[in-house]
C-alpha cells in the first residue's frame, strides 16, 4: 500500500487526513506546535494532532524547518508521497524532495486565483459567486505548482466563510478519495497556472475586521460574511464596539444620509446607510453582551436613527 506523509494543522485538514488513512499507509503527520487557548491560554494541540493521536499514526511538531535534520527525517520515512493541507508554513526544497512522488496539495480555491493563506475569506470578501478545491503538486513557490484536479461549487449569496470552508473540507477529502490513486499511478496531466490570471489571499489582520460604510452596501455585505469566523466584522458606537455577526442588502434608503448613518431603527430591524444603498444589521453583539437580533439592540434602548456607526 502507498506510504504517505501528512502535513495539517486546523480543524480544516481533519477530513483529508481521514481521507489519506482510507487510501493509504499514513507513517506520520506533521503539524505545528501546540499554542495557547483561551483566557487561561491553555497549551492546546491543534486538530490535526488530536485526530492522527485517536487514529494511532504517530505526530511530529517541528519548530524549524531549514536546518536540514526535518528533510532528513522525511527522506528517512521513505514514503510515497506527501499530502498538504493547510499546513501554515512553506516547505523547503529537501522536504519537497523527500517522498518518491513530491509534495500534493488540498487548496482551497480554483487556482491561480486566490494563492495564499485565506483563500476562502477573500473569496468571500471579494463578492464571489464560485470557488472550489484544487489538487495541485506543490513546489518551492506560493501555490504555483501544477494542477491537478479542479472541484468547483458555487458561494451562496449569504454564505459566511465559515460556512464555505465547512463544505470544501468535505470537497477537499472527497476529491483526495477521488483523484488520489490516479496520481499515485501517474493518470493524469498536469496542468500549469496561467500566472497572469494569479491573484492573492495574504492572511487577515484582526483590524480588517472593521466595517468601512463608505462602501457599496454589497461590498459591505460581502466583507461582514467573508470575516466570520475571523476576525469578525466590527464598528463603533460612541466609542463602544459592536460586533456585526450578519448583515444582509437592504430595500430602504433615505436620500442624502451619510454612510454609517442609521436611517431605520425599530423593533423589526436596524438600517444603516452605505455609499450606495444600505444594509440591515441582523445580529450583532456589544462589549460583554451576548449576540443578540439587531431589532432587540434598539428594544434596549442600544441604538437609535440617526446614530452614526464607524
């Protein structure tokens, strides 16, 4: 049976890995350290290690991957081929080289487009109406190798990254149960990236978070979902902040209000003016408080028309 490597770290990984267990001989899996959680920032493993630990396949964390004793250990497991998945550090040169058959990678967009760290929320943010999965050969550049295999399925229009990622880890796994014997056995053509239609997906910063309402109230609308789970969407309300869990396009306008401007406030819902348009703030979330309905923000008394957001 083929003798493979996995590499993974979040819970996103979890599903190819299971996947690679059912299709082949998985020696050992590679994630990062365990870091701190939560208000006691308690030492945790990452979800990668939890599950190779309950599957019995023995883990390896390494701290540095350039010195050249990590690549002599892969080149030592003897192995197949290596499988990638959200891993979240760029391999060198000797452990690209390390398995027979290179380095395959899960990545989470139609490549060329979205290289890079945060595939799925950029997507998102950037309005969207496909991604998918793609199974590619990796190489020392950032998502550059050939292609494999392309998965594509469409972004639904209120869909949050969270959501989307959800389902292309499942894709990411059923395409590995899929494709994974015709690579081994070399069935298959790579295909090269067109670089000219390569566009980027750098990581988030916690401060994308906040909402710019000076956009078009779907741009608006896209960011709020492309952020969630992180960093989440936020604003400002006297200097308090406030979490935007959902929002969605609205109907309603008022000629001439500024953006940020709440133009609707009742016990139904919270209308706030954009450049072009407005949204509705669904549920939101302020400073020590649980999420609540936007419409029970302005029960309490939270907010008010004309109240400026930002």
């Amino acid at each position: 049976m083929t003798r493979a490597i996995f590499f993974g770290t979040p819970g996103f990984s979890v599903p190819s890995l299971e996947a690679l267990a059912e299709v082949a001989t998985v020696v050992g899996v590679v994630c990062q350290p365990d870091r701190p959680v939560g208000r006691g920032l308690t030492l945790t493993p990452p979800p990668v290690k939890a599950r190779a630990i309950e599957l019995g396949i023995p883990v390896v964390q390494p701290t540095k991957l350039k010195t050249g004793a990590f690549g002599a250990w892969v080149r030592a497991q003897a192995v197949d081929v290596a499988l990638v998945v959200a891993y979240g550090r760029i391999l060198p040169s000797d452990v690209l080289a390390g398995p027979r058959l290179g380095c395959l990678n899960v990545h989470a967009s139609l490549l060329p487009k979205y290289r890079g760290a945060a595939p799925i929320a950029r997507a998102v943010m950037a309005g969207e109406k496909e991604t998918g999965i793609t199974l590619m050969q990796l190489d020392e550049g950032m998502d550059t190798g050939n292609m494999i295999a392309r998965f594509p399925t469409a972004i639904g229009e209120d869909e949050t990254a969270g959501q989307v990622a959800e389902r292309l880890s499942q894709m990411g796994a059923d395409a590995l149960r899929s494709s994974f014997a015709r690579y081994i056995r070399g069935d298959f053509l790579p295909e090269k990236q067109d670089d000219s239609e390569a566009t980027m997906a750098p990581p988030l910063r916690k401060e994308e978070g906040r909402v710019d309402f000076s956009l078009a109230a779907q741009r608006v609308h896209d960011h709020v979902r492309g952020v969630n789970p992180w960093p989440g969407a936020f604003t400002k309300l006297a200097e308090k902040t406030v979490k935007i869990h959902a929002a969605r396009v609205s109907n309603f306008s008022r000629a001439g209000a500024a953006p940020g401007t709440v133009i609707l406030a009742d016990k139904t819902q919270v209308v706030v003016a954009c450049a072009d348009g407005a949204v509705e703030l669904a549920t939101v979330q302020l400073e020590g408080r649980k999420a609540v309905r936007a419409s029970d923000w302005f029960l309490g008394r939270g907010v008010s028309e004309n109240d400026v957001l930002g």
